[in-house]
C-alpha cells in the first residue's frame, strides 16, 4: 500500500515540475490529456493498465487541493475540464529504452 503511495506521489509531483518547467498556462477552461507509452519490448500490453499512472498525471495538472496542489491547468480534471482519451501504445524501438509522455493540447 505504501509503495502505491510512494508511486502515485512520484508521478504527481514530476508531472507538477514539469509543467512548471515548460510553462504550461494555468487557468483554461478545457484541455485534453493524451497519454503516450512506447515500452522497451513488443510484448502485448492492455491500455486499460496506464490509467493507473494517467490519473494521478491529470490530477497533478488540475488545480488539486490543499493537501495535494496542482499546477492549475484547469480547475479539475473532470470531464467538463479534461478530457483523457485512451493512452496509446506505440511499438518498441530496438535500441531504445521505454518512455511515457503527455500530449496536452487547448485552444486560447
């Protein structure tokens, strides 16, 4: 339990760095979050697996709460905010490790 903790943590907080780092806008009506995963190998894989790391990713670029903050995206990560289509699964690449990132599109 306390490793899920640990892992959720790790993946809100390098979210909310990394959205501070590129200077994402904060106070948007709407965004989509894509989610990309490119694994180290082809084994088959379920997408339904990723949302597991998707969802504290989202929750880290909304507004969060006072004992979790986000980066302000958007003021939730509920539907009428965000929008989180199906993570998509890319073919492994020989010589490349694996790698997961986020596509984060609005409109001004």
């Amino acid at each position: 339990m306390f490793a899920h903790a640990r892992k959720v943590a790790e993946v809100r907080g390098t979210v909310h760095r990394l959205a501070q780092a590129a200077a994402l806008p904060r106070g948007l009506g709407h965004v989509v979050v894509q989610m990309h995963y490119r694994p180290r190998d082809n084994r088959r894989r379920d997408t339904d697996n990723l949302i597991a790391t998707l969802k504290p990713a989202c929750d880290a670029l909304a507004a969060g709460t006072t004992r979790h903050p986000g980066y302000g995206m958007v003021p939730d990560d509920i539907p009428a905010h965000m929008a989180k289509p199906e993570p998509i699964i890319h073919q492994a690449e020989r010589g490349k490790g694996g790698a997961l990132w986020l596509e984060i599109t609005w409109e001004v």
